[in-house]
C-alpha cells in the first residue's frame, strides 16, 4: 500500500516505479488516498510551472527545450501532460513522440500523460492530488503542459508556483485581445517564434502592457523565445527561478492557494453526501412530473 | 419587487426596464432572488445560443451580422457579453461601441455586458439564473458571446441550446490542434474570414473531421462566413435554428443540463453552510501552525 512508510521512502527517493504507483493510486481515488496524502510533504525546492499557451504557439517545443536545459544541469523534472494534442501525450502522433524518445528514457525525467476525463477542457479532476505526489517527492521542478482551451489554463494558475503563459506574435494591435483572462495568470510571457517578423512590435507592445500592471513585488517579464534552437530558454529558466524565489515568500499568495485548495477538498467533502446519479433520477422524475424548474427541483429534495 | 405578479407579467412582455431589474436582481443575489427565480417558467421558443472563440476570431463582428438578420425579420434577441474585449462589451473601446450604437437603440434588442467578477475567464457566476430571466422573457433569441479564453467556452456549452464556435483558417494541419476540447462543445462550426487563401484547405479538413465524430442525431456542421460583409449568416441562423429543434427534442440533453443546472444549484444551497472567508481563518491559523497540507486541514475542521 502506498500508505507503507517505505513506500514514502521510495516516493521521496525518485523511484519512478513508486511515483507511477503512488500517481496511479490517488489518479484513481482509491480508498485511503485521503491518509495517503496526509502523509505527504511537500519539497520546498520543487518548482511547479504551468505552460499554457493556444495550440501552435509552440509549449511542446519549449518544455522539450527545457527539459534540455534542466538535465544538462543535472536537475531533476517531471512533465505533466494534459494536452492531448502534446508530443508528451499518449494521445500524441507517433512521429512527434519518437522525437521525444530521449526524454523518454533519461533517468532524471519522469513524464506522465493524463487524459481530461470529461470534464471538459479542464484538469484532470485528480491533478491537485498529483502534483502533491511529486512535490513529495524529488523533482527540482514539476512542468505542467496544458492547453489555452477551456478550463485548464485558470486552473493551472491555481496549481503550479509560476505560470507561462506561449503567445505567438501576432500583429500588434492584437496584444489589446490578449487581456482577457490571461493577463490576471500569467507570471511569465513567452513569445515564442520571435524570429517571425511581427515580433518586435508584439513584444513591445506586451511589454507595455505588462508594465501597466506591474505591482511592487513583480512585473511579468516579457521573454523572446524560438524553441525549435534554444534561443532565449537560459533567460525564461532564470525568470522562473526569480519567479518562485519571490512567490515562496510572498504570504498573500501562499495564503490564496492553500486557500483555494482547502476550499476544493472542502467541497468534495461536503458533496460526497449527495451522488449524480442521485441527481439524474430527480431530473428524470421532474421531467415525468413536467417540472422543469432547477430551483423547485432542488428545494423538493432538500425539503423532503 | 421582482416576485410581483405584475413585474412578472411586464418581464413577460418585454419590457426593458423591468428585465434590468430583474437582472440586476438575481445578478446581486438579492435575498428573495431563489422565490422569484422558481416563479419563471421559460419561453419554449427562445433560442438561446453560446458564440465562442479566440480573440480576433470576429465573433462581434457576426454577433452584429446576426442580429441585423434577426431585426430584418422582425425578431427579438438579447445580447449577453462576457468578452471583455467585445464592443458589446462596456469595457471596449469606444470606437468600436459608437460602431454598434444602431442595436443599442434598437427596439428588439437588449444587450448587457457582464463583468467575469473575479472569475478568472470564467463565465459571470450568476449567468444561469440571468439566461434562466432572460428565457422568460419574450425573446426568439439569446446570444451569449463569450471569449475562448478560460472556462467561459465550457461553461456556455452547458447552458446554451446550441454553441457556435468561430475559428478563422489556419493551414491545414492545425485543424489537428483544434480537436482538444473544442470538437467537444461545438454545435456548429463558423470558419470566419473564409476570404482567407488557406480557408478551403480548413473548412475541408475540419468538415471530414467533423463527419467522423457525427451521430445519429447530428453533424457538426462546418459553415463559411465573411461576417464583415454578411456573407452566410443566412446559411448560420437556418444551422441554429435546425439544431434548435433537434435539440429541443433530444431528451438525453435536455436531461443532462437540467442535471448540470440542479448539480450546481444543489452545490451552492449545501455550501451556503460554509464561507470562503472561514477558509480563509482555517489556512491562515494552518500556516501560523505550520500546518500547510490541505487535507489535514479539512479533515480537522469538519472533525471539530
């Protein structure tokens, strides 16, 4: 059982085989994954960061590029996938993955894909848990690549220490579209493909922008990247560096998430009480009864 | 107040002012708000449609073909934007506002912009109960234009009867990266800007697959729209209205999102009994303690 206290050695250890099984476990919901968990610490030194980005602007390339950098200093990593459309994902085309093959085998790099579950575009429901099995563990860093499509860019924001955000350049009236939403998670820009020649004009126009925005304690770096031949991957590992060092100490943030998450647990908690299933059939009764009002449907069962 | 017989018939027939309030009403969670919204009973004919998609996709821009269509045949259609980017939008440019001032005039069309409030990307967290107003109203049709940024897009696939995604041609290939999430909410696909050179390579990849993820029921169809000029939003508005009709009639849907709505409701009622700011005491107190794992925190809280 995960539980065993060898089995957290082994976990904090890096032993690959025991991080798939203890990942697998808490994936899975099983039964004492709630006192498995209790269990667990997490590692001060593991960065956590989110890559998220639409599709095309290039976030596999760049975790690849890192992944690079970061076993060249003979760090550790691990990559979790939920792009489906990512060379890192299962769900991948075979050619894409065979380019990957290196990473693959490296022994200082545990990736893992996760499919989305249903729940539309977001996390994996199970991805909290997760990251805290590897934050246990021995990861120097722990990369989340996700897809700028419905839910799981927020989420992220609210999982991973940093959060980067690969935007392509675009014209650069276009920065002005970019403030919804990814303006308030981004703690990073990538502007990935930066050999384009719109680039110069996008990155300083983003760069303005974020300048607007800039707080006492961070103003978010605005970074050229082309992926495909490492340009610009040392100084977006250094921004992520600084980035943590100045998110680990700062307690508004620190309070925020921890927040978020009890909030989260809290609510699965208090819902176990109640089953969809459960609320299927009062859906499929109200609609017999021809009572389709969601408000009268949840007061008649909360009275009764 | 909006519980009045009186407002309720005035909500019925269209009446402007009356529709703020109640807006605004359950908008603001005003204490009765849950009598008034049980009182509703919805409009079967309204028609209420989710347009998403990336920022620069042009959805404002066939929002506004559209509802030239719909007030040349002498129809009734509101306008909810939670772009923030839109011109529907308060928060736009004021341009681009001056541009729509015929609708905002307009005696058939009643628009609003909803701030996200603090939900990141998310939709406004009373825009069920606001589309469940609007839907008692006298409308033909409601659009809730959204940005493809955050969790707006899935959440407006669960409460709109049809969702139109918009994208503009990008070359061939990258119809593969449209497949995470998105094939999963849309009901129909718009390829805007189809002027484009790469459009018809687009529209035939994205077309075959959308014929490979066909049911019995329906087939996403994939329509070309140069929404600048007007060209195929006849072709649009005939889509949405036959995937009303199929919609309306698939019992399997119509149960699982009055299921999603009774599931969110049930979800709010049950955790009216907690508030995010005794989390907040819970966190602050677990990190005074150096107590940081969520699950211990939780579990000690309901245990008291």
């Amino acid at each position: 059982l995960p539980t065993n206290e060898k089995n957290i050695e082994k976990l904090q250890e890096g032993h690959f085989q025991t991080i798939a099984k203890c990942i697998s476990y808490v994936e899975n919901e099983m039964e004492e994954s709630a006192s498995f968990l209790e269990q667990l610490k997490a590692n001060i030194k593991t960065k956590c960061i989110g890559i998220t980005g639409a599709p095309g602007a290039g976030k596999s390339t760049l975790v690849n590029a890192l992944l690079q950098k970061i076993t060249d200093k003979n760090q550790k990593v691990a990559v979790l996938s939920v792009d489906p459309s990512s060379p890192f994902n299962f769900g991948a085309l075979l050619g894409d993955r065979i380019r990957m093959a290196d990473f693959y085998l490296h022994p200082n790099v545990y990736i893992r894909s996760l499919a989305s579950r249903g729940a539309l575009g977001g996390l994996h429901p199970r991805m909290v848990e997760i990251v805290e099995v590897l934050k246990a563990s021995w990861f120097d860093y722990v990369i989340i690549e996700t897809v700028g499509v419905g839910q799981s860019e927020v989420d992220v924001a609210g999982i991973a220490d940093t959060t980067v955000v690969v935007v392509v350049p675009e014209g650069g009236d276009e920065v002005q579209t970019l403030k919804a939403g990814v303006m308030e998670i981004a703690d990073v820009f990538v502007v990935n493909k930066a050999d384009r020649p719109t680039a110069a004009t996008f990155v300083k126009n983003l760069g303005a922008l974020s300048h607007s925005k800039a707080n006492a304690i961070w103003e978010i770096p605005v970074l050229k990247t082309i992926a495909s031949q490492q340009v610009g991957v040392d100084e977006l590992l250094l921004a992520i560096d600084a980035h943590h060092e100045i998110s680990i100490h700062n307690m508004d943030r620190k309070q925020w998430m921890l927040a978020e998450k009890v909030w989260k647990i809290l609510q699965a908690n208090v819902m176990q009480a109640y089953s969809k299933s459960q609320v299927l059939q009062l859906v499929k009764q109200g609609l017999q009864n021809g009572e389709e009002n969601a408000y009268i449907l949840v007061k008649n069962f909360l009275n009764k």
